[in-house]
C-alpha cells in the first residue's frame, strides 16, 4: 500500500447504550430537582426557605401543652387571647409567655 499526501485516515466511533437504567436515573433526577426548584420558589426563595420561619404555628396556642408552665393550656391561658382581662378573642396563634398570669388550677376562668 502506497501513502499518497493527500490521503486521509478516518476513524468514526459510534457508542451506544442499550441500558436504559442510566435513562430512567437522569429523568427521576431531573423530576427531584424540578420539584426542589418549585418548593423553594413557592416558599419565596432560598433564603425563606433555610430560615425555619414560614409563618405556621407561630405561637403555641393550639398545641394542647402548657407551654410557659403557669399551671393552664392554650383555651384556659389569658395569653393566648387579645382581651384577656373578659377571655375574649382566642387565637390559636399568640404565644403562651407569661406563667404569672395563668389562673390557679380549680378556678374557673
């Protein structure tokens, strides 16, 4: 065989995967992320969503726990009320902070 300078050597590889695994493994990883990308834009961002803040269960009115130990849960707490002085106005979102005000135990509110 004679090599003439203009001659060209062309090699052409061609690789295929029959193994669709790798397939379903990147779509399954692509739908993950799809779903990170909507939670975190639906929580306002990343900085919302490391922050632990998003706004449920502010106060701790609507747990059923004496949260600041005074003797009286949520409903039975003056602090879980806008006006405590008639119990009027519950919100199970303020926060029981103020143990001295809670009424003794067998006294009715």
């Amino acid at each position: 065989m004679t090599s003439q300078p203009n001659d060209k050597v062309e090699v052409k590889v061609v690789v295929e995967s029959k193994d669709t695994s790798s397939k379903v493994i990147l779509i399954i990883l692509i739908l993950v992320l799809s779903g990170l990308t909507i939670a975190v834009i639906a929580k306002g961002g990343p900085e919302a969503l490391l922050s632990g803040d998003d706004g449920r269960g502010v106060g701790n009115c609507g747990d059923g726990i004496d949260n600041d130990k005074g003797g009286a849960t949520d409903r039975d707490d003056p602090d879980c009320y806008s006006n405590p002085s008639v119990w009027e106005g519950y919100d199970p979102n303020r926060t029981e902070a103020n143990r001295d005000n809670d009424p003794s135990p067998g006294v009715d509110a």
